[in-house]
C-alpha cells in the first residue's frame, strides 16, 4: 500500500470517528469551457473494489466519486480529464490536495478504453467463504463470476452494481425523471448480479442508465496538518 494512502484512510477513520460521515465529503475541481475552474462538494466514496465491510477480493489507489451522466461535471470531464480534489478534514483540520485524472464509467463503457487502470489494482485474500454477504457485494460477486473476466482484470461493471446498491433508494430515484419515489433493491437476479424490483424495474433500469463512476487516477497528494505544515507525497 502507497504511504499516501495509508495516512489517507487513517486520517479519513479518526475524522470518521470524531465528526461523522461528513468528513467524507471534499471539492472536485474541473475545468469547464473557456478554462474556468468549476468546484463543487462530492461524495468520495473509497477506493475502488474496497469497502469497510464487504472484502471483494480486490484494493486500489483509484478514488471513487458517484455521479449523473447528465450533471455538468461529467461535460466538463469529457473535454478535460484533469481534476483536483481538495479534501479538508475537520476533526483533525487535515488538508488533502490530490490531483489527477477521471475516468468516467457508465453502463456501457468500453472495458478496453480502461486497460490503463489494471495496474492500479492488487487481489486480496477473502479468507475463504463469507458467513455473511451485503446485496451488495453479492451482485457484485455474481456479476463478476457471470461475466468469465479474467481473474487479473476488475470488472467494472460488477462495480457499478456494487455502488448503485450502496448508493440508497432515495438517492437513485434522484437520478430518474419523475424524481417521485424511492427506489429499493429487495433482491438480485442470481444469474448475473442484477437488481430486481419487479415494481420499478424500469425505474431502476433508467437511473442505472444515468449512473456512473468517476474513477480518480491520483498522480499527486499534497498533505497539510497543524502539526506538520504542507508535505508532497506523490
């Protein structure tokens, strides 16, 4: 594991600790037409392949942001990779600036065109079979094994399944266009991992169609703290 990232997930644990899921969120900063910066507060929600809880086999040092295709910042990505996230935490008034570049990964992306990715993840052991699996990590599981992908690649799809879950009913039917009603995974299809709602099938297929990972590739960390001042370390 990179030294940025371990004293990253120690920072984010003892803030975790101190105020709360809030100190999960940070700035992205894109650039939009014209060369202006645009910034906004998202979500950073791991690394990808990893969770607190659910071990998938898999870690990373590529960070994971939740979006709408439709939102600006996806425009704004399309026409310029490069990003930077300020990341201040308050418990312990610890300041991340990570720069890098965004993948954008929605329901039919290229797996081809994220080769470049594959040297940024490490399998893990999964000490054996799980006494208890998330919906969660059970789609992501079965999507895995359903697609035959090699054992050294990530699925990326498997993934997408794995955060749209994570990601709550009241969240997902904001990424549909009646925005009326909160749209629950009761179960998966067993055959490929997929959610399965027979009430709002539709529902959930339109706001999966609107779903997508931003994948962040950190190609620099700049760490401040009162006790330490400003570090690089990428």
């Amino acid at each position: 594991m990179s030294v940025w990232k371990r004293q990253l997930q120690s920072s984010l644990k003892e803030n975790i600790e101190k105020t709360g899921l809030s100190a999960t969120y940070a700035s992205l900063a894109t650039v939009k037409a014209g060369n202006f910066p645009a910034v906004r507060t998202v979500v950073m929600r791991d690394f990808a392949g990893e969770h607190h809880t659910d071990n998938t086999g898999w870690s990373s040092d590529l960070l994971v942001v939740i979006t709408d295709k439709r939102s600006d910042k996806v425009k704004e990505l399309e026409q310029n990779a490069n990003v930077e996230v300020n990341w201040y935490m308050n418990g312990t008034m610890e300041q991340y600036r990570l720069g890098g570049t965004v993948d954008i990964i929605g329901k039919n992306h290229d797996s081809k065109q994220l080769e470049h990715l594959n040297g940024h993840f490490k399998r893990v052991e999964t000490d054996g079979e799980y006494n208890h699996k998330s919906l969660a990590l059970e789609m992501f599981l079965q999507q895995e094994k359903s697609a035959s992908t090699t054992t050294n690649k990530f699925n990326w799809q498997a993934e997408r399944l794995r955060h749209f879950y994570q990601f709550g009913p009241d969240m997902r039917k904001q990424m549909t266009s009646e925005k009326k009603h909160p749209l629950d995974i009761p179960e998966m299809n067993p055959e490929d991992g997929w959610f399965r709602n027979n009430q709002v099938q539709d529902l959930l297929e339109e706001a999966f169609e609107n779903f997508v990972l931003l994948v962040i590739k950190v190609t620099s960390v700049r760490h401040w703290s009162p006790t330490t001042g400003t570090k690089s370390m990428l």
